[in-house]
C-alpha cells in the first residue's frame, strides 16, 4: 500500500457512494498513518544517534579527561620553564666560552710578541757577535743556541696561531649558530610554547561548562526522545480509527436496499460514524498538537546545539604548529655540539705545545745566564751583548708569565667548552624532548576535545535538517488526516438521505435482534458496544415478544463473559 502524501476531497475526487468514500478514506488514514511512522521511526534512529554523540561528549568533557588535562598542563608548564632555564643557561655558557676565547687570543697574542721579540735579540745578537775580534767560541756559540732556539718557538707559535684562527673561524661559526638559536628558539619556539600552554589552560578552563551544557542539551534532547516515544505510540490511535471505520463499512455492508433492518442499520451507521469521527478528532488534535511541539523543540535544540559546537574553538595549533621549529633547533644543537668539540680539540692542540714553550724559554733563560757570565769577561768590548742576554732572561720571565696564564685561561676555556658541548646542549635538548614528549600527549587530547566539537558540530549540522523535516513531515501527515476527516460529513450526508427516504424503522423480530446480536460480536471496542446497545435497544424495545430472548442476549446486564471478551479481540 502506498504511504505517500495524503491531499485532495474525497468526494471531489469522484468518489460515489457512501462506501466508496468510506474505502477511500480507509484507504488514506492508513497511508498517513504508516508515513507519519516511518518518519518518526527515522526520528527516533536520528534521536538515538544523537544521544550516542551526547554520550561521547559527556566522556570527553568529564571530570577524569579534565584531571588528565591538567595534570599535563602541569606538566607541559613545567617543560617550558625548564627549556627556558636552560636556553638562559645556554646562552650564559655560550658568552662565558666566548670570553674565554678572548682571553686565549690575548694571551697567544703576547706570547706571540715575546717570542717575535727573543727572535729579534737572536739576530742582534748575531750581529754583535759577528763584530768582536777576534770571534769568541762560547759566543758563538750561545748565538747559535739562541737562534735555533727562537726558530722552534717561532715555529710552535705558527702551529698556535693557525689554531687560533680555526678556533676564530669556529667562533664565529658557533656565535651565528647562538644568534640563530636566539631567534629561533628565543623568538619563536619559547612564545609559540607559551601561547600553546595558555590555549591549553583556556580549553581546560572551558571544560566546565562544555559539560554543562553538553548535560543541558543532552537532557533537552532525551526529553524529545520520550515525547517522540509517545507520539509513536499514539500513532495506535491510528490502528483504533481503521477498526471503528472498518465496522462502519462492516455495518453500512448489511444496509442493503429493501432490508427490513435498512432504517435501523443506516440509524446505527449513522452513530458508529459520528462516533469515530468525534472519538479519532479528539485523538488527532492531541497527536498534532504534540507533534508541532515536539518539531519546535528539536528545531530549537537542534539549532542551539549546533550554534554551541560550531562556535570556532581557540585554536591549539597542535604540537605540529612547532614541531618544524624544534627540529631545528635540536639541528642547530647538534651543530653547536659537533663546534665545541672541534674547539675542544684544537684549545688541545695549543695545551700540547705549553710544556715545550715552557723548555724553550728555561733553555733561553740558561743560555743568556751564560752569556752574561761570558760577555762579563769581555769588558766594554762585550758590553752591548751583555745587555742584549740580560735583556734575555727578561723576556723569559714574562714568557713563563704568559705561558702560565695561557695555561689557566686554557683550562677554563676547554672546561667551558665541554660544559657548552655536554651538559648545557644536553640539559636544553633534554627540556625540549621532555616538552615534546608531554606537549605531544596534551595536544592529542586537545585534538580529542576537538575533534568531538568538530563530529558534534557536523552531526547536529546534519540533524539540524533531518530532525525538523522529519518530525515537520510527520506533523503534516497528522494534519492531513485530521482534514481528512472531515470527508466523513459526505457520508453522514449520503447516510442520512437514504434514511430520510425510508420513514419509520419497524419493529425489530427475533430473527433481526440475533442479527444485531451478530454484529455486535465484531466490534473491537467497548465504547462500539455502548453505541450499539443504546441503537438497538430502542428497536427491541418496541419489537415482538419472540424477541425477548435476543434482548436478554443484546443488552446484558451481568459484565461481558470472559468468552465474550476472547470474541471481541481483533487479531
């Protein structure tokens, strides 16, 4: 049977008599009855889907994903303070390392000096030597002694010196590594962290009432769910009408023309029919009214949910929105790493040539004792070479000097350089895994929290047209059937024509009341009994004494016999 649009008179459509609008109208309740029910039904399917997303939003807005979110907060803030600290700590040691290196610059540069200037003594003091007549063996010797001497030292220093200019080349390398991390890391990586703790805290703080308000309409929702419910079952109202309007057909059947019992059966037609229209009309106007009611709450419901779950959350970025950034800080690191150890090997490099620095300038300091001894003997002819040997162990003596202080600023320096390399890198790299590691866990719960407003907002945005059409479809078949009723003044009308022909009803006999008595068995209701009853007793009660027996049948006095009851159920 079709279960379409109900529209259009009955009788305008052509429809004839009394009983084939009667079938047509049978026909069309049930089709708006059975639309109505598929639309509900598919109401309710909606409704429960609905209901199953409000319980998924319940677990992600609950107390024990609020707790867990905190607890990562918490832990998330305490990364950030200790990435902070450690990029201070960072860029503290960088500038230490940096200092240092000065210092090693400023030392080799003296030593330089020094070394530059034993040299220069060396050939002057060749020069005297050459100039004493006649030449003087221990002289000459001391002169070539120093000479060798100052080549070797001269030598170490060019090795110092090109260490220096590597460690130079490093430093600079490792200043704009320092001033890339101070960017990077400094001006984004640490404010994007921070931004992203207190979007977090925002969601935390927000927590609370999405599960309010998510109780809220949940608890709305659940009570259109029962009002739907109902209107479901009332739709058996529905089921009752067919029956009454089928024992309508039923009667009108046994009114055939010239039947003794026409008036009597036209009479009880007539009164069943108004029975049904009146009893179905009272049902209808209730079922209508809760069915606009029922469509106007969802359509509210629907359209505040979806305005709620719609509404642009704050966005986290996620941890994705830094992690391009992190990586290369943690590049940048390694680098920085990889650059202290280089440094570390060549400040080695200079460490190595402390201790025969150290031998040259004692070796130089002997040999100008000797000098002096030996230009002492000379007298003025080997006065300027003396002077030139005292001058000597001058030279050795700041010499020593500086070869001690290179050795301290050394040791501080390859200290710091190790520090930078090992536990500053390290400590910093640390904070940023363990942040990573938290943040990573806390943006996968705020993509959660997301991503349940985001199916939230797309369901209700889906239910936000299906809901209302469908409870607005099922409204209309409602009222398209209470319309329909009102077809049912053409078969009173057409009823009470025929009966106007007829005149006076005759006395019911004992073969009519067991008729009537027949067709009081197929009523499926009490209230049809009634209706019956009052009909046929007044024809019984002005019938023939034969018919006491079927009155005592058709009126009972006693309740109606269990047996009876069995007969008046419509399977």
């Amino acid at each position: 049977m079709a279960r379409g649009a109900v529209a259009g008179s009955v009788a305008a459509a052509g429809f004839g008599d009394a009983d084939e609008v009667l079938r047509e109208v049978l026909r069309r309740t049930e089709a708006s009855y059975l639309a109505a029910g598929d639309d509900l039904v598919a109401s309710v399917d909606l409704l429960r889907l609905l209901g199953g997303q409000f319980d998924r939003l319940r677990v992600t807005f609950g107390p024990e994903n609020g707790d867990r979110l905190a607890a990562l907060i918490d832990g998330t803030r305490d990364h950030v303070g200790q990435v902070q600290a450690g990029f201070d700590s960072f860029l503290a040691a960088s500038d230490s390392l940096r200092l240092a290196v000065r210092g090693v610059r400023v030392e080799v540069a003296d030593l330089d000096r020094v070394v530059r200037t034993i040299a220069n003594v060396s050939i002057n003091a060749r020069i005297q030597g050459n100039g004493l007549i006649p030449p003087r063996p221990q002289v000459t010797a001391f002169i070539e002694r120093l000479a060798v001497m100052a080549a070797e030292a001269e030598g170490i220093l060019a090795e110092v010196r090109e260490a220096m200019s590597v460690i130079g080349a490093d430093m600079a390398a490792m200043e704009e590594v320092t001033q890339e991390l101070r960017e990077e890391l400094g001006h984004r990586v640490l404010p994007a962290l921070g931004r992203f703790g207190r979007v977090a805290e925002g969601v935390l703080s927000r927590q609370g009432e999405l599960a309010r308000t998510n109780a809220a309409l949940a608890g709305q929702m659940e009570m259109i769910d029962a009002d739907v419910a109902r209107l479901v079952i009332g739709l058996q109202s529905g089921d009752a009408t067919r029956q009454r309007l089928e024992a309508v057909r039923g009667i009108l059947a046994e009114a055939r023309s010239g039947d003794r019992d026409e008036a009597l059966l036209l009479e009880l037609t007539q009164a069943l029919v108004a029975h049904a229209v009146e009893t179905a009309g009272a049902e209808i106007a209730v079922s209508v009214r809760t069915a606009e009611s029922v469509r106007a709450e969802a359509e509210q419901t629907v359209a505040k949910a979806r305005s709620f779950y719609l509404a642009p959350a704050a966005s986290t970025g996620g941890v994705e929105a830094f992690d391009g950034a992190l990586d290369r800080v943690r590049g940048r690191l390694d680098e920085m790493r990889q650059r202290a150890v280089d440094l570390r090997e060549r400040l080695g490099t200079i460490l190595k040539h402390e201790t025969a620095l150290r031998q040259i300038g004692h070796q130089v300091r002997l040999s100008g004792l000797n000098a002096v001894l030996i230009c002492a003997k000379l007298g003025e002819e080997g006065r300027a070479l003396r002077e030139l040997a005292q001058w000597l162990r001058t030279l050795t003596d700041e010499s020593d000097a500086i070869v001690l202080r290179l050795q301290e600023v050394l040791g501080r320096t390859a200290a710091l350089a190790d520090g930078l390399g090992g536990d500053r890198i390290a400590g910093l790299d640390a904070a940023l895994q363990g942040f990573f590691a938290d943040a990573g866990s806390l943006g996968a719960v705020m993509a959660d929290i997301g991503q349940g407003r985001g199916d939230a907002a797309r369901l209700f945005d889906a239910a936000g047209q299906s809901l209302p059409l469908r409870l607005r479809q099922a409204e209309q078949h409602l009222l398209r059937f209470q319309l329909l009723l009102r077809e049912m003044a053409f078969v009173d009308a057409a009823l009470a024509a025929r009966r106007a022909m007829l005149g006076p009803r005759p006395p019911l006999d004992a073969e009519g009341a067991a008729r009537m008595l027949a067709l009081r068995k197929g009523y499926t209701m009490q209230s049809e009994r009634d209706l019956h009853d009052r009909i046929v007793g007044g024809a019984l009660a002005s019938g023939v004494e034969g018919a006491a027996l079927a009155v005592a049948a058709a009126v009972p006095t006693a309740p109606v016999a269990a047996g009876d009851d069995l007969d008046d159920i419509l399977f």
